[in-house]
C-alpha cells in the first residue's frame, strides 16, 4: 500500500524509455516541483455564485469535489499548509459557490473549491441553483485543467459518486479520484481501493490512477501536490 501513498504518475521521455535512474530523477523533480508550489502564500480570491462570475481568462484552473463531509476543506488547507483557508464546517453542505484559492503572487493555477454534494440542510432550490453551477463550470471551463473527486477511504464509491462521475463523463472533464481519511481505514483501504480502481475502469474520462490521503498522518499530499504542480504547466 505504501506505494500507493507516494507513488507520482510516471513521466514519459519523448522518443525513448526511461532507466530507473532516469525515473527517480523525474520522480524527484516532479515532488520538489510540488514542494515549491505550495511553499507560497496561498490566499482566497474570489466565491463565485454564477459562472460569469468567473474570470473571463488566466492561469490553469484544478478542481475539488466530493460529498459533503468527505473532508474537502481539512484536504485544502494541509495541501497550502494554511490552518483556515479553506473553512471547514460541522455542518455539512456549507460550501454553496466555487471558491477559488490562488498564490498571492499569481504563480502557478487557481484551486476551485466546488460545493460539496448529497447533503445540505438548505431548501431544495437552493441545492438545485448550486447544482446548476456546478455542471454549468463543469460543461464550459477550457482552463479547467483536471477535477479531484475526494472519495471517504472509509465507505468507497457510493451512487451519488457515480452520478458525479457521469456527469463529468458528458462534459468530457478529466477527473481524478482521490480517497481521503486514509489512516482511519486502514483495515478496510485496500478493498476500497481495488474497487474504486474498478469503478474508474469503467469511466471514459477518469484517470486510472487513483491517489490515497490523510490529513493526520500527510500521507499522499506529496504526491497530489506534484500532481498537481504538473498540471498546472501543462
């Protein structure tokens, strides 16, 4: 399992194999390229209730989504190492707009926090107008670069996941899952993990790797800060 945790998706050289030392040696660029990253001051811009709120153009944009409470806010802030960032709640659902996060040099992409889904104390038309706004960014951002789709390690794939899923699969959107709360599941992790694999296999625009995190112990934040770092040149 521990090569599940650090592992980052391997480089290719163009026109030629990589030897392993030539492997270890991207592999350690590619994690200080993430060190780097998110060794900045990370702030918040910008909540954006409606896609033409929005900026118009700029830097790569990745994603965060998840059912609520799936520990998205807890994720943001160890990632940028800032404590309050990302404000987390004990009530779930409270997130309704993308939130965006940026360096506050303008260096590197934008971080979009999406409203967590499957459960909100909030009226119905409420959660319709977030939902609305979710698959409307979804359907028409071109700098979206990739979505992080947070899966609790403890409980795996659930139908609304999926229908998240398929939702991202029309809009032709890359994402990514990444299972969360790892180190309270360590009995259960390699089943969940085996059948999130499966459940990815069968989606046509999800990546087949998928990452394991834990905010307590900092497992897998590396490598999604280097794979995130990767995107953003893209």
């Amino acid at each position: 399992m521990g090569q599940h945790l650090l592992r980052v998706p391997p480089i290719q050289a163009e026109g030629r194999d990589l030897t392993a030392a030539d492997g270890a040696s991207q592999e350690d660029e590619a994690l200080e390229a993430g060190r780097r990253l998110f060794a900045g001051e990370w702030v918040f811009t910008r909540a954006c209730h409606a896609v033409d709120q929005l900026p118009s153009a700029g830097p790569p944009e990745v994603a965060f989504a998840g059912r609520s409470n799936v520990g998205k806010s807890s994720l943001l802030n160890a990632l940028t190492g800032r404590k309050q960032l990302a404000r987390s709640s004990n009530t779930p659902g409270r997130t309704r707009a993308l939130n965006l996060f940026a360096r506050s040099d303008g260096d590197g992409p934008v971080i979009v926090d999406m409203p967590g889904y499957g459960y909100a104390k909030a009226p119905k038309a409420e959660v319709a107008a977030w939902t609305q706004l979710v698959f409307d960014y979804l359907r028409g951002r071109q700098s979206l670069r990739r979505v992080f789709l947070l899966i609790d390690a403890r409980h795996g794939l659930k139908p609304i996941d999926e229908a998240a899923m398929a939702a991202m699969d029309e809009a032709a959107v890359s994402y990514q899952a990444v299972l969360t709360k790892a180190d309270k599941s360590r009995s259960e992790r390699a089943a969940v993990l085996a059948a999130t694999e499966a459940g990815l296999r069968r989606r046509p625009a999800a990546h087949p790797e998928v990452l394991i995190t834990s905010v307590e112990t900092s497992d897998g934040l590396e490598t999604l800060r280097a794979t995130i770092a990767a995107l953003s040149q893209g």
